[in-house]
C-alpha cells in the first residue's frame, strides 16, 4: 500500500462572465489565483472572437495580472457578473 501526498489546493468555483453585447453567458471554473488575463484568454476562445475585451467589475476596469483573490472574490460569495466591454 501506497501513501500518496497531495498539496493543499486551492478550491475550484464557478463563476460567469457576462457579455451583454453579444448575448454571451460564459462559466469559467477558477480558483481564487486565477487571473484576469487568463478568463479573457479563455473568454476570447470560447466565443471565437478577435477584438480586444477588457473586464469590469463594479464600475472598474480589472487589469491582467489582478487575480480573483486580490479582487476580494472567495468561495461562496455571490458577486460574479462580470460585464465585457470592447475595445475596437
């Protein structure tokens, strides 16, 4: 019998990015270091588009290298609509 060690990972959770322009619902499974850069990279990919988008979270526009846990969002906190705007 083996024993297997397995680091303490952060947990996964839900939440939905929101673009109205487009009537685009997406959910992204993320942990709490996710990136903003790597849900628009994902985002980008899912609706097959090539304009430039940028998040914003209650009325402030997110950089790339903010990450979920920076911008105060855990597990179990509702506030997940995120709006995309473009930037053509």
């Amino acid at each position: 019998m083996y024993l297997i060690s397995v680091p303490n990972l952060p947990p996964v959770f839900s939440i939905r990015i929101e673009a109205s322009s487009l009537y685009y619902i997406y959910k992204a499974n993320v942990t709490t270091d996710t990136t903003v850069e790597l849900l628009l990279k994902c985002f980008q990919a899912h609706v097959k588009d090539v304009f430039n988008y940028k998040l914003n979270y209650a009325g402030q526009d997110l950089q790339n290298t903010d990450t979920l846990k920076n911008l105060g969002l855990k597990v179990g906190v509702y506030t997940s609509i995120y709006e995309i705007i473009n930037d053509k």
